[in-house]
C-alpha cells in the first residue's frame, strides 16, 4: 500500500478515536486538516485500509458502516441513539477462556456486537 498524507490522517483518526466513526465523521475530522479531500476519497481510504488490515469495519445493520481500530474487543449498540460502546477486556478475556476450556479452540480474532438501550437511553437522558 502506497504511503499518502490523507490516508495516513484517515488512519490516526480511526486509531484515536472512542466513538467508532463512519466514513462521514471520519470526513468532518479529515477535512479540518485537508479541506479539499472528498468523501469519496475517504471512503475510498477507509475501505483500502480496512482491505489492508489496517482497520476493521463493524458489522453493526445501522446502514452506515463504522469504522474501527484493530484490537480484539467486542461492542455494545444501542439501538436507539446508535451508540457504540467498548466492552472491556477483562470479560473479552473471560469469554475467550470459556471458550478455549468448553471447544479446545483458540480464538485468534472476533467480531461480536450486542445490541440493546444503552443506560442514557433507558433512563430517558438521550
């Protein structure tokens, strides 16, 4: 993959961010630091480096694909205001171990997402 200054940005964006952007987000951030750029070159970039290994895209049917850095953890979506929570890695640890100890499988990489109402949701905040 050939080196470029606005997917080296697509890529720090996606990496440094908590809120598990789409390609529009993702645009809005790239577009602070190089005002030209397109959506459609962004996602152009986001796909590529997802092609590339270098990101994942979320299987969350929301419609508008997220985008993700590469650690292994799993998510929480909140149907509602469509939220994308981090589950921490200590139950990740756990599940992998459950796992491993009921189907002598090793999990190299997963992809799991919960969806649900988040706390905010539920008690009216959102």
């Amino acid at each position: 993959m050939k080196y470029s200054k606005q997917r080296e940005q697509i890529l720090n964006i996606v990496n440094n961010s908590f809120e598990h952007p789409t390609a529009y987000m993702v645009y809005e951030q790239v577009k602070k630091e190089i005002p030209n750029i397109s959506l459609g070159t962004v996602y152009r970039n986001l796909n590529s480096l997802c092609e590339n290994k270098l990101i994942r895209k979320l299987n969350i049917s929301t419609g508008n694909d997220r985008f993700d850095k590469l650690d292994s953890h799993f998510h929480l979506y909140c149907v509602n205001c469509h939220t994308v929570i981090d589950l921490n890695d200590d139950l990740l640890n756990k599940f992998d171990k459950t796992i491993k100890d009921n189907f002598d499988f090793e999990v190299l990489s997963n992809d799991l997402v919960f969806s649900g109402i988040c706390h905010d949701c539920k008690e009216g905040k959102e």
